[in-house]
C-alpha cells in the first residue's frame, strides 16, 4: 500500500486560506459601512424629555456622609 504524499498539504491550506480572505475581502468591499452620526448632526435634533426628568425629586445624603449645613 503507498504512503500517502502529505508534502503539498502546507502549501493547498496556505493558499486556500489566503483565497478566501481575498474574497471575504472582496465581498467586504461593496457592503455599505454603518456611519457614526456627526456632532453637529445630533444637534439638530431635539431631545426628548422623558416623563421623570420634568419631576423634582429629593435626593437623601447616604447615612454614612455627614450632614453639611
């Protein structure tokens, strides 16, 4: 029974890989890139207020801070 040849196996799995990073590369190309909103951009639209932003709340010190007057 002959050995099987296994001298080309680097070689066919250095190209391949190096094939198919060309393509994904290639199919990358043509996809539209999600853009990131300028500053000036935000600006032009209003902020929405919620619900619990117009209402004043009253804000306790946490028991271990000292009362300051």
């Amino acid at each position: 029974m002959p050995q099987l040849d296994t001298s080309t196996w680097l070689l066919t799995i250095t190209l391949m890989i190096l094939a198919l990073f060309c393509i994904y590369q290639l199919k990358m190309l043509n996809q539209p890139m999600i853009s990131i909103p300028m500053q000036d951009e935000k600006e032009h639209h209003p902020k929405t207020r919620l619900p619990w932003e117009t209402k004043w709340t009253k804000i306790y010190l946490p028991h271990s801070s000292p009362l300051q007057s």
